[in-house]
C-alpha cells in the first residue's frame, strides 16, 4: 500500500522567493488573496540598494544574502 503525503500549509516565505520583481508581484498577489500587488515606484538611494515601492503600501529591497526584506 502506498501513502500519500499531503502537505498540511503551501506556505512561502518572503526570504524563499526568487531575488526578481517579477516573483515580489506574484508572491504579493497570493498573499493579497489575489488581488493584484504592482510596482508604484523604484529608487536607488545612496547605500545602493534599490528600493521597490509596491502598492500594499510597503518598501522592499534584496539584501546582501539575495533574499527580499521589506526596508522599516
């Protein structure tokens, strides 16, 4: 007889997503229970690291570890 496993939570983190804006949006969206999460604006600022401005009202950025952290 064989089993089956089932996966109890699909869950992803915001660290395991690919380094790309591409995957930021569609990670967003899923976690905006569909609803579309888009770009409003990017910067690069002095410390070099480019500050993408999403319309859920929050700021991210991939640190030094290729991971996206959302800039407080």
């Amino acid at each position: 007889m064989s089993q089956a496993f089932v996966k109890e939570h699909d869950e992803q983190w915001l660290h395991e997503i690919s380094p790309t804006v591409p995957a930021l949006i569609n990670y967003l969206t899923r976690e905006n229970n569909g609803i579309r999460v888009y770009e409003v604006k990017s910067e690069k600022p002095a410390e070099g690291k480019t500050l993408h401005h999403m319309s859920n009202g929050l700021v991210y950025f991939v640190n030094d570890q290729s991971q996206w952290e959302i800039k407080w």
